[in-house]
C-alpha cells in the first residue's frame, strides 16, 4: 500500500501548458455583463457565472451576490484537487511543471491512447516512460480476442520511481485520435505503509437515488459514485510510529492510495474514511484501512 501526496502546483509550478485559457473572455470590472455571461477570473483560473445583469468593480471571487462560480478553467481542471471536472483537449495535450523535489505521479480520470512522462534537468533527459493505455484484460480467451471489446482505455496511470531533482521539469503528454482528457494529475511525494495482504475489497458507492411509489413503479435518478477501498496491510513492528504519523498527517489532505500495483482499480483518489493499527507481534504489525474516493 503506498499513498502519493500531492504537491499543489501554483502559477510557478507551471511552466508550460498547451491548452489555452480562453473558455470565456477574462472578467473586467468596465463591462457591463448579462445574466449568465460567463468570465474568466485570471487570478484563480476559475471560471464565474453572472447572476444579475450590471456592472460592478468587484471581483468575481468576493462578489458573491453577482457571480457564482461554474468551475476551473480547462487548463487548470487537472491541478483542482477535485473529482468531476476535466481537462480536455483534441488528439493531443501537454504540460510541463517544475514541482521540486517529487517521487511519484498518478494521472486519474484520463482518456487517450498513451501517456508520456519524461523529465529534464537542464538540457538532460533524467527519465523517461511511455505508457499504453490500452486495457487488454478484458481478453481471456480466442473468443473475447476476436469478439471483445479493443477499445476499452486504463484510465489511471501512477509512476512510483521518479527520480529526485530539486529544479527537475515533469513533461506529461496524452495521445489519442480525437478527444483526450484527465481529471487529476497528482505528483508529489510516496509514503510505503506495508505489503497489502490478501482480501483486499474493492467496490463503488453510488449516490443514485431508486425510490418505488405506491403502485410498484420504480425510478432511478443517476447521480455521482465514488470508489471504495477496504484493506490490510503488514509492517513491521518498528513502523508503527512512523505510519501512525503519516496517516494522522494525511486525515484531511486528497491523496492517491495504491493498494495494489497490478490493480488499477485499486488507486484511488480521496480520503481514508477509518483506519487502525493492531500491533499483533513483537516484529509485524497490522493496519486496516477503509479508503473512499472523491466523487
């Protein structure tokens, strides 16, 4: 089991992004707007609705009577820290940071052919993976070989040996026909609570809502699901400070939790919601751990 702790890419972080930031034209505090023009808020990379027709000087952001925010820009939907909004572009998109110092990088949420990571120190190439996002698990046999479904896309990806360079820049590319996008691009630093037993449960939890009137009839509002993760992990004895801190360091902070390195649906994005430590022996110990994801 480990956890990637992300680090918060700010306007510096972020050196250079092939997707524009023009969804909307940039807020200004002279023009007079109508209810529900939208504008970019340059400042937060957010994107705000006008409520009321008018002009006012105030910032979006402070002016809540006014405005409402929709959500980030496109080119920032990535670094949100939330579940639900997308960054998206056609065929091909790329990003390159500067984070400092990391270890790890998860992208969840993404739709493309393949993903390439590579990263620079200075004019050196210090790493350098490609990965394709093709999910062939679905094929077992001759018949889902001939008959199944090629199309189906892996859309987590996590990197766990990134080499450690302070001034080091992470180039990230998505490749696809078409549309590609991802929801979360996580780099930062990599904690290894322990080996993850057998038994590991994984499902979904779904915020649909069935209610069935009087007369049998039954109906379904889809709404968001998030991802559910129930394990054990086996440390040793000797850790058990060390991961007691770092799990009651990361009780509010989003995190990628990997329960299983071959396992995709295994890395989730989101919070523990529970989690405890049964020091069993005088030289292994064990955490359980019930992880949920952001919807």
């Amino acid at each position: 089991m480990k956890i990637i702790k992300p680090t918060v890419i700010t306007d510096a972080k972020l050196v250079s992004s092939s997707i524009p930031e023009n969804d909307h034209p940039v807020w200004s505090a002279a023009t007079a707007y109508a209810k529900g023009d939208r504008v970019i808020l340059v400042s937060t990379h957010s994107i705000y609705q006008r409520l009321v027709a008018g002009t006012t000087a105030a910032s979006p952001d402070v002016d809540p009577e006014n405005w409402q925010r929709v959500g980030p820009t496109n080119r920032w939907a990535m670094f949100d820290r939330a579940v639900g909004s997308l960054s998206s572009a056609t065929d091909t998109m790329t990003v390159t940071l500067e984070p400092g110092i990391v270890r790890a990088l998860a992208l969840v949420d993404v739709a493309a052919a393949e993903a390439i990571v590579t990263m620079t120190d200075g004019a050196e190439t210090v790493y350098s993976r490609t990965v394709d996002m093709r999910d062939e698990s679905n094929v077992i046999d001759w018949e889902s070989y001939f008959f199944g479904d090629f199309l189906v896309r892996k859309t987590v990806m996590t990197l766990t040996d990134l080499p450690p360079y302070l001034n080091g820049q992470v180039t990230i590319t998505l490749n696809g026909t078409g549309p590609v996008s991802i929801g979360t691009v996580a780099v930062g630093s990599i904690f290894n609570l322990g080996v993850t037993v057998h038994g590991m449960s994984l499902g979904i939890i779904d915020y649909s809502v069935k209610s069935t009137d009087s007369f049998g009839v039954t109906a379904v509002v889809e709404r968001a699901w998030a991802k559910r993760m129930t394990a054990q992990v086996v440390l040793d004895t000797t850790r058990v400070d060390e991961v007691h801190r770092q799990l009651a360091a990361t009780r509010a902070t989003p995190a990628v939790w990997i329960g299983g390195d071959r396992i995709d649906q295994s890395v989730i994005y989101g919070f523990f919601k529970d989690w405890s430590i049964d020091v069993a022996y005088a030289s292994k110990s064990y955490c359980s751990l019930t992880i949920e994801g952001l919807t």
